[in-house]
C-alpha cells in the first residue's frame, strides 16, 4: 500500500513544471518550519532559564536567613534585605520530595523568607518545617533578559515543571 502510495505521487509529482516543484517544496518547508518553531522556541526559553538559575548562587533556608540579617554597616542600619532587594523570580527546590516552587515579586528578598516563616505557600512552608531539604536560587529581572516579571515566571514554572509536578497552583500570571 505504501508502495502504490509513492509510486502514485511520483507520477502525479514528474507532471509538474519545476517552477511547480519549487512551490511545493517551499510550501512543506513552510508547514514544517511552523510545526517546529514552537518546539524550537519552547527549548530556547528553558535552556534559557535553566542558564540563569544555573548562574545564580544557590543557598540552604540557613544561609538565606543570614544572608537576610547581615547588616550594611553594623548596629542600627539596614539590613541587607531591605536596602539591597530586587525585582524577580525566586525558585525553592525541596530536594527530599524533588518538587519546586517557583515565585515572583518586586521585592524578592523579602517574599522568599515569607515562604520559610509561614507567611508564603503552606505547602512549602510545611515541608521545610517538618525538616525537607530545600535550596533557594533568585533570578533578578533586570539581568534575566526577559520584559516582565509575569513572563519570567511562567517561563520558569514551565521549564521546573512546578505548577505539573511541584508546588505551584497556577502556571503564572497573566499579562
């Protein structure tokens, strides 16, 4: 059947002119091409983010929060949380269950250290209460190469799979 398929359309293919043929291979390239754009795209955005975060510093919740209360100068200034925070992502990964978290805000320092003192996701909150082994890595947005926080974020729950298999409800924000 396969065979009578091909020698059929190489029959009805040899009536064309080549200009004919040339359209034709033009046309599948086009159908092809726009097939695999959004595939191609999809890997770009990852490898993408997987770079950032790669390129990030990664801490333990013990090394953020001394990090978050190391001071610019000593008693009575401010902290380095409050005078040094960014706009960004935030990705908390629970190495015991293998399951990510993935976040935004314009003030970053100050959201990841809501998650692990029971103001942020009560999922993750409650994991690392009862002692799983989280990493922190942030993301600044104005280095990431991205617009918006908004398309950091959903590229970045995307690539962590952490709204299929993680902590996230949503798949990020819209707009």
């Amino acid at each position: 059947m396969i065979r009578e398929f091909c020698n059929k359309y190489l029959e009805i293919y040899s009536n064309y002119t080549d200009t004919e043929k040339l359209f034709i291979w033009i046309g599948i390239f086009a159908i092809i091409s726009s097939a695999l754009f959004p595939i191609i795209h999809t890997v770009f955005i990852s490898n993408k983010i997987k770079k950032l975060a790669d390129n990030s510093l990664e801490v333990t919740p013990k090394q953020f929060f001394v990090i978050r209360n190391a001071s610019n100068g000593g008693r009575g200034n401010r902290h380095i949380s409050t005078s040094r925070d960014f706009q960004g992502v935030y990705i908390l990964y629970n190495h015991t269950k293998n399951m990510y978290y993935v976040g935004q805000s314009v003030k970053v320092l100050r959201r990841v250290n809501a998650h692990f003192t029971g103001h942020g996701n009560g999922d993750v909150y409650a994991d690392f209460k009862y002692g799983d082994d989280f990493t922190i890595k942030m993301i600044k947005l104005e280095t990431s190469g991205f617009k918006t926080l908004n398309e950091l974020e959903r590229n970045t729950i995307k690539t962590y799979g952490a709204f299929s298999k993680g902590y996230n409800k949503t798949r990020g924000n819209i707009g």
